[in-house]
C-alpha cells in the first residue's frame, strides 16, 4: 500500500480518522494504541488469502525439499552402480590378466619340455 499524501492534522482525532479512512479504503485495519502508536493490519479476508498464500508457499517447499531428496537419493544410486560397474570392470580385467599369465606360464612350460625333448 502506498502511504498517504502528506497532510497536518489539527487535533489527533482528526489523524486517527485519516488514517482509518485511508486503511479501510485500502483494505486495512488500523487499531490506535493508548501510547499513540497506530498499528496498521490486514483486514479479515486478507488475512485468510494471505494465511492461503502462506500455507501454499510451504507446501511448495515442502514438496522442493522433496524431489531435491529425490534427487539426491537417485544420484547416490547412480553413483552406487557406476562405481559397482567400475569394479566389475576391474576385477574382469584382472581376471583376464591372470588368464593371460597363465597361458603365458604354460606356454613356457611346454616350450622348456619341447626343447628338452630336443635335446
């Protein structure tokens, strides 16, 4: 809401129904306090579209802080597989190397027997 135009009032009646005037045109209530401070406040049916807005507004949180949970939950399954892919993928090259060393070793074994069989 946009204040007032500025103005002087003569007595403080006068200021408190100006400025009563002016919420209530605007959709507001004002309630004036014995220590002359004027308190400016949303009317009923804002209060209920604001309290709507509010509880809309958390609920969209809530539901962000859900799917960012999600989220995180599928990355760390993504993560999980692709390192268990990894050492899948190292253990088979292992065993792969240990294939060919043991091929290698036999081969030298039956290339020692033939060569003694020569001699």
């Amino acid at each position: 809401m946009d204040p007032p135009d500025e103005a002087e009032y003569s007595t403080r009646d006068a200021l408190v129904r100006a400025v009563q005037d002016y919420g209530k045109a605007h959709g507001y209530a004002v309630t004036t306090k014995r220590d002359n401070s004027i308190i400016l406040g949303l009317s009923t049916f804002e209060l209920v579209a604001l309290s709507q807005n509010v509880r809309k507004w958390q609920q969209g949180k809530q539901q962000e802080e859900e799917k960012r949970q999600e989220r995180e939950q599928l990355r760390k399954k993504k993560k999980y597989r692709e390192e268990q892919q990894r050492k899948e993928s190292q253990q088979e090259e292992e065993e792969r190397q240990l294939e060919e060393e043991q091929w290698d070793i036999e081969e030298e074994i039956w290339s020692e027997r033939e060569q003694g069989e020569e001699g």
